[in-house]
C-alpha cells in the first residue's frame, strides 16, 4: 500500500473497525488531496490539515512512508468529528473515538491496542 488511495482505504478499514460503524470511500464523502504546501503559522509545514468544515483533507505532498498512515488516520479523525488533538502517532485512541461517537451511532467502540 503506497498510493493516497490505498492508504485512505487503509485509515478508513481502521477508523470502521475502532467505531464499528462504517466508514467507506466513496462519492459524496470528504475528498483527501494533495497539496503542495500546508504552511503553520510558524512557517513550518504541516503533514496534514482538516478544514474547519470538515468537508476536506489536505495531505502535504512530502509526507510519505509510515507518516502517510499516521497523517490519515489523524486527519480523518477530524473529518469525522474529532476537534482534539487525539489520534496523534495515527493510533485511534479511546479519547479520539469518544469524540466521534458523539456524532456517530457507533457500535461496540474498541480503540486500537485493546482487544475487543
């Protein structure tokens, strides 16, 4: 798995099986893109970013390798409802999911790292 597409696929399996809610791919849903730059207010530049309306993720075109999935997974978490900084390392924490689970009729909610 190396392309966006694969890897969006990827934190999208994750987040479904942390929520037990599906989480799919598809028209309609919050478009992920490439951007050239994602500038902080420091100057730095960001992995990621989730605008404020939630309705798209930007992945800066230089984050690559396991930083990709880390990015996804936490920018996805945003798309979906998250507005803390859970999620961070690209692990769906049990905080990050308590954040979305208000917004989603998840099932059996069970963050990654604990068994089921």
């Amino acid at each position: 798995m190396n392309g966006l597409e694969d890897v969006t696929a990827e934190a999208a399996a994750r987040w479904s099986a942390a929520m037990d809610y599906p989480v799919e791919l598809g028209e309609g849903g919050v478009p992920v893109e490439l951007a050239l730059r994602i500038p902080r207010p420091d100057g730095s530049d960001a992995p990621g970013s989730t605008t404020v309306t939630r309705d798209l993720i930007r992945i800066n075109q230089r984050t690559r390798g396991a930083q990709l999935g880390r990015t996804l997974v936490h920018e996805m978490g945003h798309a979906l409802g998250m507005v803390s900084e859970y999620a961070r390392g690209g692990v769906i924490d049990a905080e990050a999911l308590a954040e979305v689970c208000e917004l989603y009729p998840c099932g059996r909610i069970t963050p990654e790292g604990e068994a089921p």
